[in-house]
C-alpha cells in the first residue's frame, strides 16, 4: 500500500458537514484506508491521508465519493 495526501476545499461545510464527509471517507474498501484527516475551517481545507494501492484506484474512490481535490501526493519518504 502506498500513501497519499490530498488537499481538498471545504469552504462552505459546516462542521456537521466535514464530520459526515469523514465519515463516509472512512467506510470500508478494499484499496482504500483513509488515515487521518485534519481539517481548517478558517482556510476552508481538508487534508487526508490515504492508503491505497495506487494512485488511479484513490482517484476512483474519491470520485465514486464525489469528493474534488486540488492536488494528491505520494508519501515516499516521511521524518520526524
């Protein structure tokens, strides 16, 4: 499984909103492992960070969520 970060705007949900878009983010896939997400309301984003077993099937899934990110990237290398 790979790792992906993916930015998304959330600039009109309510935080009632954001906590059902996370919800239904984190239903069961087979491919698909939502990890964390952090959300800034005052910015109007959401990051998430996935496992997937590639980047076409994260798309899919997002897709099939209708949710429209700005950009994803592949987490190769991670440090503290």
């Amino acid at each position: 499984m790979h790792r992906f970060l993916t930015s998304t705007v959330i600039a009109c949900l309510t935080r009632q909103d954001i906590e059902l878009l996370i919800g239904d983010l984190k239903s069961p896939s087979n491919s698909i492992t939502l990890e964390h997400a952090w959300a800034g309301s005052t910015d109007g984003k959401l990051l998430c960070l996935f496992a997937a077993t590639d980047r076409a099937a994260l798309e899919a899934f997002l897709k099939a969520k209708r949710v429209h990110t700005e950009w994803s990237v592949l987490v190769d290398m991670e440090f503290d």
